[in-house]
C-alpha cells in the first residue's frame, strides 16, 4: 500500500508560453511563489474548504474523536483560516444503494456554489463513498482517508491521489495480551454484531487469529440479540478470554452505539473481556492493543494540511500500543507485572501523595502564603471599615449642614408662616379676655376662639416639626419605607411660604397610586428642597407672571422605579455647564457654595438612584431623580 501511495499533490507545472530566453526566469519566479506561501495554506488566496465525511451518525464515539482531533489540529495549524464542514452518511442505519444514491445527490447539490478543496473520509465506508461519487460532489478535491488498514485501501482499489493514515488493527495482539494475563485460559470467545461492518470484522478476525496456540479454542457468536449475548457471556467459565469486536446492531435490527452495546456485555460477563478500540476503556474492557483515535485524527489532519500546501504526501500508518484499566486488572485479579512491556495502564489509584505531591506541596506553601494575606486583608478590612464609618459620618455631617444651609435659606418665609399663627393665637386670646369682662360674656363665642386658638397652635406646631425634622442630626441612616408622594407633598408645604415670598406659583402632578421607596425621608425630602430652591433661584429674572414651579412624580421602567421631576420656567442652563452643574464647588451664583446639587447626587445614589437635568424645551430647566421601588410591581 506504501508503495502505491506516491501522490501527485504539489506537483509544479512550468508553463509552455515561456518564451525560451525566460525559461530561467520563469523558473525562478516559480520557486520564489512556492517559497513565498503562494501554495500555502496561510496564504492570501481564498480560504480552503474541508469536507470531513463520517460513515455512521453522530454517536458513535470512535469516528467522532477521529473527526474532532482532525478538525482541532486543522484549526490551529492554519490558525482558524479554513472552513471544515461535516457530514454524516449514517451507513450503519441505512446501508441501501438507494440511500446512498440519494445522499450522494444532495450532497453534489449542497457544495455545487463552493465546493471542497479537500475531503477527509473517516472509515472504510466514507471513503469508498467519495472515491466513486468523486466527479459529482468534489471533482478536483484531494482525498485523505484514516481509520482502516492497508489490507482495507488494497481491496478499495484505491486512486494513486487518496492518500490516508492506515490503522491496523491486530486483534491477535490483544488476544496474545490476554493469554499473557490469563495464561490458564483454554478458550476464546469472539463477538460481533449482524450489521455487515460487525460480519467484516468477524472475517478480519478469522484470519487474524489463525496459529494460535492449539490448547486455545477459538469460538464465534454472532447473529443474536443483545439480551442473548449477555445471556451467553453470564455463563461463561472464569478463564475464558471474551473479545468483543463491535455490535453495531443485533438480530433483531436493532442499532447500537458500539461503545454502549460493549458496555451492556462487559457488564454481564463472568470472564474479562478485551477490545480492539481505545474508546471501550474505562467502559468495561481489561484493555487491548489498537491506536488511539485521537492519534489517528492527528494523523488525518498532518496529511490533509500539507496536501493544502501543495506538499507531496504519501501513505502513513498510525502507531498502536498496548492499554489497560487498572480497575479492570483489579477486578479479575490479573497482574499488571504480566501485561507486555510499555503498555499503557489507565485509571491507577495511587495514594493522595503518589497522585498530588506537586500539588500538595504547592497547596501548602499557597496555604501558608494566603494565610498571612488573609490576616493582612483582615486588618486591613478593619482599617476599611473604620474609614467607611469615618466616611459615612463625615458624609452625614454634610448633608446636615446643607440642611441646616436650605433651613437658612428658608428662615425668613419661615418665620413669616409662624408668624401668622402666632399672631392669631395673640389676638383671639386677647378678644377672649375682654368678652369675659363683661358682667354676661357669650360662652359660645369664646369656645369657638378657643378652638381657633387649638387649630393655630396646630399650625405652628406643624410648622415647627418641619423645622425640627430639617435641621435633625443623625449619626446613622435612618432606613423607613415610605410613599414619595407623601415627601413631595410636605416639602411643597415647606416651601409655600418661599414660593409665596418670592411669587412663584407652585403646582404639583402627583401619581394615582402610592409610590413605597424605600430610604431616609429626611434625606430625600432634603433633596427636593435644594433641588426647588435652586429652581425658584433661576426664575428671579423672569416675569412675576411666568415664575411657575412644576412637581410631578411618576412610574417609570415597567413600574420598577419612581421619577420626581421639578421643572421650572427660568432661563436654563446652558448647554455647556450641564456636565458640571453636579461636580462639587461648581456654581454659578455670587454667595454658593456649589455643594447642594453635589450633595443631592449623592444622597440619591446612596439609595440607589440617579438624578440628572435637562432643559425644557418650552424653556426653563427640570431636575429628575429616580429611586427604586420598595416593592416592584
């Protein structure tokens, strides 16, 4: 097979139209493009197109480690520029000429807008597929082939030009291995299924095992169902030797994954079985000798990539090794002392040190390295922590002198509301005292001077709890759910006096429902305070007429959050200060200080808000904040 393999991939054609006197140049323009990658699979040209062809359908294991590993190694050879596509011919399910006609056909269809530079047939059945419907799907494709031997490629007939990596699989090797770990044994059994890839490897097997020694009975089942199988191997004697080819389906029809239908048998078995695949490992199999479909993807994809290079490729075989299961081993009560030399043994358990002492010893000094970091960390969270407070308090410090600022501010048409009151508790207590001067006062009338007296005292009284509760000083924040309507009402009420004072009109749109946020009030109010003061401060200018100050609260975000908007009708602001208008110190006022909409951010953001201004397209500003509902929805 070695020898019919020279393929003519990367073959080099000087052209005739060379004139005679260039022939040397032409030459060298040639060598100098081979050498520049002008044949190279990372070359500029268009990106290659590989078509990777399965036989059977995606859950046979063995077929798709085969294609992944040719598929990864492409990848990362040509550094992600290629196209690798996939297709399953599931020939084990549907062997029928017609099925595959009729695949054949709507593949030449599928790649007829772009069709593959390459073709990797995986097994014997997709490459005899390619070969014959070559000319419809991908006539001027190369060909590498992997997953069967040269005995295989010979009777295929294979074109010089398909070129592959033969894997031989020597089912005397793996039943020399188990002679070697049962040396009692006097009798083999082989199995297989009834799909005509299971009859292939029974007559592959036949041959195979011819010589062995003549104390060694060599006995086939084939043809049963499944449950029959597990029957037959349950009563097996404890010294046979139990190989089992592949079970792709069984008398009944039925189709099986081979690695599962190994695995219901391996099971079931009263003597060690043995495999001629890598991937019945770990699934029940003593182990076996055969390459490693990983390997032999490797070896697929090194052909396919020099071939796309334009490289002369020419047949290789995959190397095979012998492999074991430990637990396997354990469970016959085999010696691993008597597997052939170099075998791989899977699945030992070692001690915890055997298996990790790298590890342990670096786990150890890793230990002893975070527990120092950990009692650093802890000090310094100590040290965070403390800063935080100091931060926090600080933080509250400020807002209580703001509030202290805004309950300045607001003194004088303060004292002007407590005035009134006060002056009507004055005057009705006064007319009181004359009506009982006389020798028959009207009782009626005094009690209804008196109860003016109680609503007046009421009135200041409100007044002066809304002054207390503004000027307040706390040490810590004072979460409270409550309705934000509620805090936009009593700031309004607040600053009625002010508005009136300075002849502002002041209306307020209030939602229909309650709106439970979920903060310190104070804090809040705090903000709608500064927030109208400063709006009521941007219509000094305007006409007494048009000095109009604008509450609304709402839902907002699918009735996730509240918005409070206070919108006014002064000049503005300018569009090149509205980035700045919330940095500390910032301000545009001859006596501010430029902290109050610094603050206001702050607070709204402690409570997981936001507030932002705009300028109202009818003119004046409006200053928006949000805040999270106490209960969503």
């Amino acid at each position: 097979m070695i020898a019919r393999s020279q393929a003519r991939f990367g073959r080099i054609r000087v052209s005739p139209s060379c004139p005679n006197a260039s022939t040397f140049i032409c030459l060298l323009l040639v060598v100098i493009f081979a050498a520049t990658g002008i044949y190279s699979v990372q070359g500029a040209g268009p990106v290659p197109r590989v078509l990777i062809l399965y036989p059977y359908d995606e859950r046979i294991p063995a077929t798709n480690i085969v294609g992944e590993a040719a598929r990864t190694r492409l990848v990362e050879a040509t550094s992600g520029k290629v196209e690798v596509f996939s297709e399953f011919l599931d020939l084990s399910r549907f062997p029928k000429k017609r099925h595959v006609d009729r695949i054949a056909r709507y593949l030449a269809e599928k790649y007829s807008d772009g069709r593959p530079d390459l073709v990797i047939a995986l097994g014997e059945e997709s490459t005899r597929f390619i070969v014959a419907n070559r000319n419809a799907i991908a006539p001027d494709a190369k060909i590498v082939f992997g997953g069967f031997g040269s005995a295989t490629a010979e009777e295929l007939r294979l074109p010089n030009d398909v070129v592959g990596a033969l894997t031989e699989f020597e089912i005397r090797k793996t039943v020399e291995m188990a002679i070697g770990l049962q040396p009692d044994a006097r009798q083999v059994v082989v199995i297989a299924g009834s799909a005509e890839f299971d009859k292939a490897w029974v007559a592959a097997a036949q041959e195979d095992l011819i010589g062995l020694p003549s104390y060694i009975e060599t006995t086939y089942l084939t043809g049963l169902s499944i449950e029959e199988f597990v029957e037959r191997v349950a009563a097996l004697p404890p010294d046979t030797i139990v190989v089992v080819l592949t079970v792709l389906s069984d008398r009944t029809g039925r189709n099986f994954v081979p690695r599962n239908s190994l695995e219901k048998i391996a099971k079931a078995a009263s003597a060690p079985v043995y495999g001629p695949y890598s991937t019945y490992l770990d699934h029940g199999v003593v182990g076996g000798n055969a390459a490693t479909f990983e390997s032999t993807g490797t070896a697929v994809a090194g052909l396919a990539i020099d071939a796309l290079a334009g490289k002369a490729i020419t047949d290789i075989t995959v190397p095979q090794s012998y492999m074991a299961d430990s637990r396997q081993l354990r469970r016959w009560g085999l010696s691993e002392a008597d597997l052939p030399l170099g075998t791989a043994v899977l699945f030992k358990e070692r001690s915890l040190w055997q298996e990790y002492w790298k590890e342990i010893i670096a786990i150890s000094a890793f230990v002893a390295a975070q527990s120092l970091v950990i009692v650093s960390l802890v000090l310094e969270r100590r040290r965070r922590a403390a800063a935080e407070f100091q931060a926090r308090h600080r933080l509250l410090e400020v807002i209580h002198l703001n509030q202290s600022a805004t309950a300045g501010a607001l003194s004088a048409s303060i004292a002007h509301e407590l005035n009134q009151p006060l002056g009507a508790i004055r005057i009705n207590a006064e007319t009181a005292a004359l009506m009982l001067e006389r020798p028959n006062p009207d009782l009626k009338l005094i009690q209804q001077i008196l109860a003016d007296i109680r609503d007046d005292d009421q009135r200041a009284g409100d007044i002066i709890d809304r002054m207390r509760g503004l000027l307040r000083k706390r040490s810590e924040i004072d979460w409270q759910e409550f309705d934000l309507n509620d805090v936009v009402r009593s700031a309004i009420h607040i600053l009625h006096p002010e508005a009136q004072r300075r002849d502002v009109t002041v209306s307020s749109i209030a939602s229909a429902q309650g709106l439970p946020v979920r903060a310190d009030r104070v804090h809040v109010q705090q903000v709608i305070l500064n927030l109208a003061i400063n709006a009521m401060d941007a219509m000094l200018q305007a006409p007494t007429a048009e000095r109009n100050l604008m509450f609304q609260t709402t839902m907002v975000e699918r009735n996730e959050k509240v918005e409070v908007s206070i919108s006014d009708t002064g000049s503005g602001i300018p569009s090149d200060k509205l980035s700045n208008i919330f940095d500390a110190f910032y301000t545009t006022k001859p006596t501010g200080t430029g902290l109050g909409l610094s603050i206001a951010r702050v607070i709204i953001e402690i409570y997981g808000g936001k507030l932002w201004a705009d300028n109202r397209p009818q003119g004046g500003a409006v200053f928006r904040f949000v805040l999270p509902l106490a209960r969503p929805g």
